[in-house]
C-alpha cells in the first residue's frame, strides 16, 4: 500500500509540474518556437508525472487513488493543451 507521505510527495510533483508547464505553455503561446527545449521539457515532466502517478496508483487506497486521479486528469489535459498549442 501507498503510504500517506509517498502520495503527498507525488501530489506535491504533480502541483509542481503542472505549474513549471503552464509557464511554458503561456510563454509558448506568446513566443511561437523560441522556447522550443523549454516546452518540450515541460512536455516530457507532464508525461513522466502521469506515469508516475500511474504505478502508485496501482499500490492506493481507494481515497489515495481518487486524488491522483484528479491529478492525472489535470496534467493530462495541459498535455493536450500542448499538443495542440500551433507551437
């Protein structure tokens, strides 16, 4: 089973994540392809996150797992935002 902290320091990387690649979205949506390594790099810790948030999910309590599932929903829909950004 996940312990408490374990989620909590995955949750914490998610917030994390997800805050360092809304910087690069916005600043690739007013930049076009000058921040190109930036971007992509925000792109490859979005999907690193949700993998992540994958594997402990499968060792969670129930409550445990709703959590990381609302925070791979919000990861995933910035990496949709991404991808589809005309970047």
């Amino acid at each position: 089973m996940a312990t408490r902290q374990s989620v909590e320091d995955y949750l914490q990387q998610g917030e994390d994540t997800l805050r360092y690649a809304r910087e690069q979205y916005e600043t690739g949506a007013k930049q076009e392809h000058f921040n190109d390594t930036e971007y992509m790099k925000a792109q490859q810790m979005l999907e690193d996150t949700v993998n992540d948030l994958n594997k402990l999910s499968l060792s969670a309590n129930d409550q445990q797992k709703e959590q990381l599932y609302r925070m791979r929903l919000q990861l995933q829909q910035l990496q949709n935002e991404m991808i589809l950004l005309r970047h």
